[in-house]
C-alpha cells in the first residue's frame, strides 16, 4: 500500500525493512467521544502511509486530506455511532481518489447492524462504495505488520487493537473502564505507544464506572503495569472543560509519559 518512487533511497530494501528504520506517524483526526464540539471531532485515527484508519467517527471526513494509498483499511473497535457514522461519509472521502480497494473491518455482529440500522434505506440510502469483512486474527498489515484484537469491557461490548510491525508496536484502547486487573493488560503489554481513552478525570470515578469509560490515575497505572513506552489520552468528554480536563498530574507521578492527545496531533512511535 506504499509506493516508493523511482530512485528513492530505499528502492533495494523491502518496505518492512524500511519502516523498522523510519519513523511511524500516527494522526489523531478524531479524540472526543459522544457527540463533537468546537475543539475536537470523535474518535478517528489514521497511518496514512499505510492507508489504515481506526474507527470512523465524525473526523472520518479529515482522512480525505491524509487519503494517500490506493487501498483503505478502516478497523472498527465498536458500532456506537461516534465511532462509525463516519462509515457514511466515504462517498466525500473518496472522491476522485482513485482508491480501488476500502474495507471496513469489524466483529461480525457490529457489521451487521450497521448494514442492518446506520445504512438502513430510511436513515442512509446508498450503500456506501466500501466492502465489508468480519475481522479474523491476526490481520496482515502493510510493511509486514500484523493486527490482533482483543475484548473490552463496554455496554454493547467493544475490542481493542494491537498493531505490530518489525520495529514497531502500538495498541489502541478506546471505550473501556482501565483497571490493572483488565484482562487486556497482557494484550498491550510492552507496545512503543499506548492510545487510550480517558473520558473522565479521578473526581469522576463512579460515572465513569456506570458509563464504561475511564479515568485518569486508573489508566497510567495500566500503562505503568503493562511496561509501555508512551501514553496518549483520547476519548476525552466533549463537555470538558480547560486546557487540563484530565488533571495529567495524577496520572505522570505514577507514569510520567503520559500526554493528552488532540485532534489533528501526530504522534511518532
């Protein structure tokens, strides 16, 4: 899904062996939950130079910008609608982008109600141009990388991602209540950089736990325990407030790189 041009540096190596010396950008097109407002769209986040998207939230019109492989492979952690009503605006993200090839990838109970409710003919009338594949791990990923999942612990039930290349890891964690005794620690464990959500600060902990979301503290002990290299905080509450909603402090004494992620922030792993 990445094309080298003539005369690159690179044109004698395999493209896995090029990616375990360069640098991967992630991009965080999308870090709220629920419904956007005026600083943040939900949950979508993009390697464009693999052509990889995970969720498609309401930022899903920004992987237009990023859009840069012939093939698209958009992975689904759940089907609540802030993570998927971006799987209707493919019609807009596509155009004129010569993509011959985009898949949406889910468990197969979340596809079927997508097909069978968001694309329902009353609501959306057109099937949008992208085919549709249960997920089956592990998943074979451009630049010899691999994607495995793993359940999480949410209403209407949600999984969490781990991408690994020669080089490289990362796992994405969205929709969850973090706790050290998570069954998914182990799934995570030792990644470069860890996506996590965070919807609520400590103060918020018995909301948090009713909703099936997470907390500050309680998410940078699971990075401390899981020995992962960085953390970044999305899933953010759009009704909070300031430039510090999650009150990082409590979360860096116990694991200090940790970061809260915004929309349109790269992150390099």
């Amino acid at each position: 899904m990445v094309h080298w041009p003539l005369g690159h540096p690179g044109g004698g190596a395999s493209r896995s062996d090029l990616f375990q010396r360069r640098t991967m950008k992630l991009h965080l097109l999308g870090t709220t939950g629920y419904h956007p407002n005026d600083e943040r769209q939900t949950a979508c986040l993009m390697l464009p130079e693999l052509g990889i998207v995970l969720d498609a939230g309401t930022a899903m019109y920004r992987v237009r910008k990023y859009l840069c492989t012939p093939e698209l492979d958009i992975f689904l952690t759940h089907a609540h609608l802030d993570h998927v009503i971006g799987v209707t605006y493919l019609f807009d993200v596509l155009r004129d982008k010569n993509a011959h090839r985009v898949t949406v990838h889910a468990a197969p109970d979340k596809l079927a109600a997508i097909e069978q409710h968001l694309l329902n003919e009353a609501l959306f009338p057109v099937k949008p141009p992208c085919e549709f594949r249960p997920l089956v791990a592990p998943v074979p990923l451009a630049a010899g990388g691999q994607l495995s999942y793993f359940a999480l612990d949410h209403p209407g039930g949600a999984l969490g991602f781990r991408l690994d290349w020669p080089g490289h890891s990362m796992a994405y964690v969205t929709d969850t209540t973090a706790s050290t005794e998570s069954a998914y620690v182990e799934a995570i464990r030792g990644v470069d950089l860890l996506v996590h959500e965070c919807y609520f600060p400590d103060a918020m902990a018995d909301m948090a736990q009713l909703t099936g979301h997470s907390v500050t503290s309680a998410v940078a002990r699971l990075a401390h325990d899981a020995q992962v290299g960085r953390l970044v905080l999305v899933h953010v509450s759009p009704s909070a407030d300031g430039e510090d909603p999650l009150k990082l402090a409590a979360a860096r004494v116990v694991f200090p790189e940790t970061e809260l992620g915004y929309d349109l922030m790269e992150v390099e792993f």
